[in-house]
C-alpha cells in the first residue's frame, strides 16, 4: 500500500518522538542508578542505620552515651566524643593514615589535627535534616602533625630533604599544593582518601570539593555512600 506524503510525515514524527522517549528512559535509569550509589546502603548493616534524621527535633541526641577518645594509634589534637559504634571506625582511619604517610614520608604521623566530631545540630544549610555529627557518627580531620624523621631512619627516595625535619599537613593549604614538598602533602592527602574510600572505612567521605568542606575532610557512617572531594 503506497503512504501518501502526509502519511509518512506522521508516521515519522511518532517514530521521532518514540525515539526521544526511549532516550529519556535509559537517561532516567542511568540516573536513578547513580543516585542508588551515592544514596543507597552500602556494605553491612550499622548501628545507626535506622534512626530518622529529618526535622529538627534534637532531643533525638544522646551526649549521655557518648564515648572520649584521643586516639589509639595515632594521638588526638584533642578529646572528641563519638557514639560507641562509630568509636570502631577510628582506630581503622588511624591504621591507614600511618600506613600511607609511612610509605610517602618515612614515619607516622604525631599527631591527627581535627575539629571535632558530636556537635547536637542540623546539617549546615539544610535545617530539616540532623547532622550526624549530633549522633556522633562523624569525624572532621584538618590534617596531621609529623616529628621529625628519627636519626638512622632512611627517607623514601625522592623525599625533599625540608620534609625530613617536622612539619604539619594541612587539607586547606595542601589539598592543591604543587610546590616541591606542597605536592608530596597533597599526594599523600588524595592517597589517603583514596585508601579510606576503597577500604570502605566510612560510607561518606566529604572534602574541598563538597560546599562548607575547604579546609576538613568530613567522614561519617551515614545510611548511604557518597565520596565528594
């Protein structure tokens, strides 16, 4: 059967618009498959994985069952206090961060530089939600202290000679730094992240890149997994 000219013009502009919503629909499920990473439970369960987070109401904050730390391996520019589950999380973000300044700086940090962890707040910016910093489920690191490397210690190779004596690490000067011993700092700070990220230390991990977060990284057991650096 032969089409008339207005036939075929109809019948192309229902093939276009097929077309256009198959487009959409694989878009869509692209989408909700990349919010289903950044905001879909990750790995076991967790303590603190069902309690609600939305509104304000802060009565939902417990100082009382909040646990001191100063550090196990790695000591505490001062006392946080943490919620007991989060409290097993720390010891692993101390293990990593003197494994990679041991192979980059040849010796362990003295000390982790933080500013602070339980704070009874909503999240800065969005006043419907808790912070979880009010569960004391998160951390906030500025950078590190190092002493200088011990007498009859051999430094890695390539390590500038400056960064044998004592230094500190700071995420908010370093983080992009490309000076001699600015990019070794910076070099050890994206290896950091990048351990605790693919060790699944913390679900979320939060840096320079994540508005409020240019000089800390934030790390917290949230019901989900997100990495913005």
């Amino acid at each position: 059967m032969k089409l008339s000219n207005g036939r075929i013009a109809r019948a192309s502009l229902v093939l276009s618009i097929l077309v256009a919503i198959a487009m959409i629909a694989a878009s869509s499920a692209k989408a909700q498959l990349d919010l289903g990473w950044l905001f879909g439970r990750r790995g076991p369960s967790y303590a603190l994985d069902d309690i609600a987070r939305r509104g304000q109401d802060t009565s939902i904050c417990q100082p009382e069952i909040m646990v001191p730390y100063r550090g196990t391996a790695l000591r505490y520019s001062g006392t946080v206090r943490v919620h007991p589950a989060f409290l097993e999380r720390l010891p692993e973000l101390e293990r990593v961060a003197i494994e990679v300044a041991t192979e980059i700086y040849g010796r362990a940090p003295h000390r982790l530089i933080h500013a602070g962890a339980y704070n009874c707040r909503s999240v800065r910016g969005n006043r419907g939600r808790l912070s979880e910093h009010a569960l004391g489920n998160a951390l906030d690191v500025r950078g590190f202290e190092f002493r200088a490397l011990p007498r009859r210690t051999r430094a890695p190779e390539g390590l500038p000679r400056a960064l044998r004596r004592g230094f500190t690490v700071s995420l908010e000067r370093h983080w992009e730094a490309e000076s001699e011993t600015g990019a070794v700092h910076q070099r050890f700070l994206r290896t950091l992240i990048e351990r605790l990220a693919r060790e699944d230390v913390f679900r979320v991990i939060y840096g320079p890149a994540h508005p409020g977060h240019r000089n800390h990284f934030h790390f917290d057991m949230s019901p989900f997994r997100w990495i913005h650096v």
